[in-house]
C-alpha cells in the first residue's frame, strides 16, 4: 500500500529535522498532544521520530561489542588514541564504574528510545485511525513498529547489562519499576511484545520489493529478533532455546514472514542499492542528503585509513581526513611471525579459504561499485596533475604500507620487520592493522556517494542462527549445507570443493570453525561480543595481547556511576564497585 512507501520518506524528513545528540532532549516539550496531531503526517513524524533515534544510537552498541572482542582494535598511531586508556580499557576488559563514555551511553540512549516508544504508543492509543485518513490495519501497524522497536532497544540493553529496569509507559510511571528486574522478566516481555505484534505488521510480499518497506518493522524483522533473543538465550536466562529459535529461523527462510533471498554478491547488503536487495530484512533508510550514521557516527566512518579520501578520490565527504579509530586485530608480531592464537588473527581467518573475493584490495570500480573489503599495502592514488601519488600518515612525513600487525614501522621497508616479537595497544603508529570498508566509499563523481542505508538484519544472520542450533543439535550435514549456502558466493568455483563444508566439500566443520565462521560473515557487524560469551570464549579467551578475564563478570557492563547517583533505587551489576 502506498501509505507504508509514504512512510519511508516520512523517516528520512524527520531526520532532517530532529537531532539526535541532545542527550537530554525532552520529547513534544512546547507542544501538547492534544494540540501536536492535526494531519496524517503529524502522526507519521511522531511515529518515526524514535526511530531516527535508534539508527543514531547504533554507535555505542558498536563500539561495546567489537572493541571488546578479538576481531577489532585501537591502537595508538603516532601518539594519538590512547585517550586515557578507555580503548584500552575496553581491550583488556578492565572497564570500571567510572569510565561513562559508550556503556553510559548504551544505557541512556536505549532508555532515550524506549520512553520515545512509549510516548508514540499511548498518544496512538488515544486517537482515531479515521480522523486521520488510516485504515485500523495500518493504525495497528503503526504502533506494532514502534512495540517492535521498543523491544529491540530491551535487547540491547539484556545483551549489554542484563539487570535493567522495565518500563512500559510515559505518562504513567507507576507502570515502570524503579529498580532493576530479573533478566527473565526482560526477556519475557522481548518475547511477548515480538509475538504479539507479528501478526500486525505487514508482509515482504514479493523479491526486489524491498526499498517500499525499508525503514519499517515487518513480519520477517520481528521474528528475526525472536531468533536472536532464542539463540542467546542459555547467556541472558541460562534456558536453552535452541529448539525454539530452530522453528522461527526455518520459518523465516520457508517465507512464512515474507520473501527474502541471499544475494549473489557479499557486498549488494551494504551497498548504495542496498534498499533493492532481497538479503536485507530490516534496515534503516540512510543518504547523505539526510541521515547516514553508520557512516558520520562512529560505526563505520573510522575504519579506513587517515587521509583515504586521497585514495577513494573524496573531497566533499572527506572520508579518513580524520585520525582512524578502527583496525583489524593483527596476524602477525612486529617481527613478521606469525602469531598463534585461536581467536582474534582476523584476516588469517580470512585466509584460511583460498580465493575470498572479500580479501582483494578494496578499490572503487566506477558505475557505483567496488570491490574488497580490506585496505592494506601501498595506497596509490592520482593528483591533480595526473601524477602517481602514495597516501601518507597525518602527523608523521611517511607513505603509508599498512601491515596485519601493530608497531611503529613508519617509513620502514616493506621487506623488513621490527625486532620486538611483541606488541600492545600502544605500540602501533598508521600502518598498524589491516583496515576495511564494509559500506563503500565511493568517489565525488558517483552520483551514489554516501547513499547506503544500514543494515541491522539481514538474511545471512538468520541461516547462520538455524546451522548453529542444528551444529548443537548433532545435524552436522545440514549445518553444512545451509552454511554453504551463503559461503559459496565469496569464493571462486574452482575452489569450491576446498572450501565448502563437508559433505558439499572438503571443509571440516566444527564448533570452533562455526565461531570463526560468524566472523567472517559478520565481520565488524557489532555482534562480536555476544558471539564468544554464547560460545564460552569472551572471558577465558585469549587473542594477540589480551589474556583471559580473572572471571566472568565482565560478560555485563557495569552500571555507570553518574546513572547510579541518578537513580538510587539501582543496584549495580555483580562484580563491580558500587
């Protein structure tokens, strides 16, 4: 229905005019309800304002789940990123009560959200769908999104502190608690909200129908949040519901939620078309003209190398004219060895299958492609005058040869290595760590510049959910073959047979391999962390220079100190100092 296309293009005008970094921001302040909603598209502006708000908040989560994981650092280049040890701190699990910064804002901001919801849903819930020109199917639909978002928000928050309070209402506070409750009441509630709204929520009808609906909570988005609540479920409850999240994924991939297909291309998710693509279940509607976090926030912006926009010909977005933040964790000691660690080595685990399409140099192709994820080696590159040019680090006169390893190599030759068989976090300079580009970057001259939207759900997440719980289950063959399904199209078909999993290959599958599995596939998609407490890995696991925890308290983030003094009623996570 053309409402729900309307609806789209209603979000991304909402983001032109609300922002979001107003922590304190305080909703409807200068205009009642009853005076607020006089059109159609005051109800539409309303509706989706929280969720320009969760796109925004994608951040924090990004920077909790991957800093804290094997396959993502920050190190130090050239003096810059130490930032008084809060990268470090999230590296080495030795976060505290008092550091604030992402974990503070991970709390404030799902909260932010949820009362968001909460105000959007009960003004619904006192209007008339006709008044205003909606069908009371589509009325529904709208606050069976914002119930879908609402939970979501709940997920991150039972994912990052687990002991968090409930809170249903905004007007009516004697409805929320003001302390903390059980984890099972949260998860719960997720489960029952997804439940119960599925049923109002519309339908991917057809392929290539996607970018009518992109935006916007469907049948196939809620229950793929079902699936995630189900595989983690032994983590967040200590109750096995494998079983349970095996029946929604095969009911997602039957197409009983709507019709999604795996692309052919690893990257058509990510990409500028990314709207049309089948893979994407839920995503939120981002362009440069309007809102595109993922790529201006610190979710994606910071991972390519300082001064990159030399190298992917940009002078109007200016991507990597900053200082980089992100790198891929390292392979290899300053020295050249080869490390031997069983986690973290990230491009070794792309290594390991000859052939990955995924490992070439990214470079822009022209006509709005590109091709690679990783950006390594020498960076050449035009001038002005047509001359062959290197990109150089920002601080110190050297061209830049970035290595799958941390140290202070500078202009060193590409040929040698350091002495030091060791490294930390701050031992590294510009050339340390491989670093990526999972959205594109492309040129001034592409019309498409800065125009993906973001991809929180897609396909992949949902079959790679279903052979986990068929792998626990002891269905080894048929985690296989819905593994291969979407591995085959990173590599090239002579080389199929070696890297397909057994009994489609030679390829050995195993717990450990589906570990290594999930992050390739999801490399870098802010999933990391929960990957290895749900394979028992995040606290006793040790990477490149990160030795296990003393315990697992670390698996919860603390309860800030400022968000306590805020609240007394809160208690703070166990483990931690009050």
């Amino acid at each position: 229905m053309k409402i729900f296309k309307y609806l789209v293009a209603a979000a991304l005008s909402v983001a032109t005019l609300t922002g979001c970094t107003d922590l304190d921001e305080t909703l409807y302040d200068q205009v009642g309800t009853q005076n607020y909603y006089n059109t159609k598209m005051d109800v539409i502006r309303a509706t989706f304002r929280p969720f320009e708000h969760a796109f925004w908040s994608i951040q924090s989560r990004h920077v909790l789940n991957e800093l804290s994981a094997d396959q993502l650092i920050t190190p130090t280049r050239d003096g810059w990123w130490d930032d008084g040890g809060k990268w470090r701190r999230l590296h080495y699990h030795e976060w505290n009560v008092e550091d604030g910064g992402d974990a503070q804002t991970e709390w404030n901001g799902c909260f932010q959200g949820i009362m968001q919801a909460n105000y959007v849903i009960e003004d619904l819930n006192t209007l008339s769908p006709e008044k205003f020109g909606f069908s009371q199917a589509e009325f529904d639909n709208l606050k069976a999104q914002c119930r879908v978002l609402r939970a979501w928000f709940y997920l991150r928050l039972l994912d990052a502190f687990r002991n968090v309070p409930l809170a249903v209402s905004y007007n009516d506070v004697s409805l929320n608690t003001e302390t903390q409750v059980e984890p099972k009441k949260i998860f719960d509630f997720i489960e029952s909200e997804l439940k119960e709204t599925i049923p109002l929520l519309i339908e991917k009808s057809s392929l290539g129908s996607n970018s009518t609906i992109q935006g916007q909570w469907t049948k196939a988005s809620a229950a793929a949040l079902l699936v995630r609540l189900y595989l983690n479920a032994k983590v967040y409850v200590g109750e096995e519901r494998y079983d349970d999240c095996a029946v929604i994924a095969q009911k997602i991939l039957d197409g009983e939620y709507g019709k999604y297909a795996i692309s052919d291309r690893w990257d058509a998710a990510f990409d500028w078309d990314n709207d049309n693509c089948d893979e994407v279940i839920f995503g939120f509607p981002a362009d440069a003209g309007y809102t595109y976090w993922q790529y201006q926030g610190d979710t994606y912006w910071w991972t390519v190398p300082a001064r990159a926009r030399y190298y992917f010909n940009d002078s109007k977005c200016k991507a990597g004219d900053h200082n980089t933040k992100y790198a891929a964790s390292p392979s290899y000691a300053p020295n050249g060895e080869l490390l031997n660690y069983q986690l973290g080595m990230t491009v070794q685990k792309f290594r390991k299958y000859p052939g990955d399409v995924r490992m070439k140099l990214y470079r822009n192709l022209g006509d709005s492609r590109r091709e690679g994820m990783f950006i390594y080696g020498y960076l050449e590159y035009k001038d002005e005058n047509g001359a062959t040019k290197r990109v150089k680090a920002p601080e110190v006169d050297y061209e830049l040869y970035i290595r799958d390893a941390v140290g202070k190599f500078q202009g060193l030759d590409p040929n040698k290595w350091l002495t030091a068989s060791t490294s930390t976090l701050r031992d590294g300079d510009h050339n340390s760590g491989w670093h990526f580009a999972k959205y594109p970057f492309y040129s001034d001259d592409d019309v498409h510049q800065m125009e993906s939207d973001y991809t929180e759900i897609r396909l992949p997440e949902v079959i790679y959910s279903l052979a986990e719980c068929k792998l626990r289950q002891g269905k080894k063959a048929e985690a296989a073959r819905l593994l291969n399904s979407v591995r085959r199209r990173n590599y090239p078909a002579e080389n199929l047979q070696e890297v397909l999993y057994v009994p489609e290959g030679n390829a050995e599958l195993d717990m450990d391999e589906m570990l290594d599995e999930w992050g390739r596939e999801f490399f870098a998609e802010s999933r990391r962390r929960i990957d290895l407490i749900r394979f028992g890995k995040f606290s006793s696991g040790t990477w490149w220079d990160k030795t296990p925890d003393a315990d697992s308290h670390t698996e919860i983030f603390p309860i800030m100190r400022s968000i306590l003094n805020a609240n007394r009623s809160l208690h703070q996570n166990p483990g931690y100092n009050d």
